[in-house]
C-alpha cells in the first residue's frame, strides 16, 4: 500500500503560484503605499491524482493550505488563503485585508533595482484507498517575481 500512497503523491502536479500584485509588477511599487498580493485563483484550488494497481487504488488529494511571501527587503507575510485580489472598489492607499505589505525603503541598489519576491504554497495532501487513509503535510511550490520599489518626493513651493 505505502509504494501505492507514495506513486500517486508523486504523480501530483501541484502548479505554481501565479504572483499577482497592486500595483502591477510592470508598475513600481511606493515606499509607503501599501502594496496587495494574492494568488491567482486558478492555483488556489485542491488538486488529486488517483492511482490503480490490481487489487487497490489510492486518491491523493492536495489542497492549498498558507502561502509564504518573502518580501526580499528582508521581511516575509504569512496569508492563510490566496489573498484579495484588488478591485477599485478600494481606496488607493487602502491596505490589502489578507494578504499585503508595505515597503519602508526603495529598491535601489538592489541586484537589478528590484526585491525578488518568492511566494511558498505549502500544501497538505490526504489519500485514501484499500480501507485506509493518511496525511501528508508540508508540500511546497515556488514562484519568484521581481518588484522595482520607488521612493516618491514631494516639494512644496510658493504661496503665501
């Protein structure tokens, strides 16, 4: 049973996370400005594979479970879903309620002038065949996106 568990856990094609920010990454972000992050929804979605063998089959199932941004200004969020996708609906400056960050510094001087931000989904999979079940916790997939971070100034000049 377990070479049958361990096929089908194998077999799984979990898909990467598909980065989506706000501002957009062809836009910089703003020192300041809060940006939103989420999954894309296609991704966030459980995922199963069944495997036969005469006289068994196995049903490996993976579900989503958090995703792990490193935020390569040396910080990291932690969201126990895909995120909220912004809409305008929300207000310019309006922090994401989920899954969001806001950058305290410029990329300048970076590799590239930008932070490389990863995004970690970990994934639970639960199997069930020949009269038994398990799980297996802790599964990873991995994307990376480049984010150019700006600093805006403002000056204030004339008037009386």
């Amino acid at each position: 049973m377990e070479v049958v568990v361990r096929q089908a856990v194998g077999e799984l094609r979990m898909p990467e996370p598909v980065i989506r920010t706000n501002p957009d990454e062809d836009a910089a972000q703003l020192v300041r400005v809060p940006t939103w992050m989420w999954i894309d929804k296609g991704v966030w979605k459980p995922v199963s594979k069944t495997v036969a063998v005469p006289g068994v089959s196995v049903t490996a199932t993976a579900t989503p479970v958090e995703a792990v941004w490193v935020m390569g200004d040396g910080s990291s969020v932690v969201c126990t879903g895909p995120g909220t996708p912004y809409s305008v609906e929300f207000a310019a400056d309006e922090p994401s309620p989920d899954c969001g960050h806001t950058y305290e510094k410029s990329s300048a001087g970076q590799p590239g002038e930008a932070y490389t931000v990863i995004a970690t989904i970990t994934w639970d999979v639960v199997w069930h065949g020949g009269g038994q079940q398990g799980v297996i916790p802790g599964l990873e997939t991995q994307a990376e996106l480049p984010l150019r971070v700006a600093e805006a100034q403002a000056l204030v000049t004339g008037g009386a």
